[in-house]
C-alpha cells in the first residue's frame, strides 16, 4: 500500500489526472483526493 501512495504521490506532483492515478496505482478515489490535498498543502509551506 504504501508503494501505491508513493506512486500517487509522484504522479500527483507531475500533474498527472485523477483518473490516470486512479488506473495505476488501484488506489480509491477519497485516498487520492487526501493526498492531493496534502501534497497541496505541502507546496504552501
């Protein structure tokens, strides 16, 4: 699991579309929307 949030994590960073993430890396959609909103609160700090 925690390979997947890497991989969305990265893929996130890059720009990559929600539905792109969503077919590679199995993750749920909530999962993925939660680290999108980390990682943004990431880049204001």
């Amino acid at each position: 699991m925690e390979e997947k949030i890497e991989t969305a994590s990265e893929m996130i960073k890059e720009g990559e579309p929600l539905e792109k993430i969503k077919k590679y890396t199995k993750l749920d959609e909530n999962k993925i929307l939660e680290l999108i909103k980390k990682i943004g609160n990431e880049k204001v700090q």
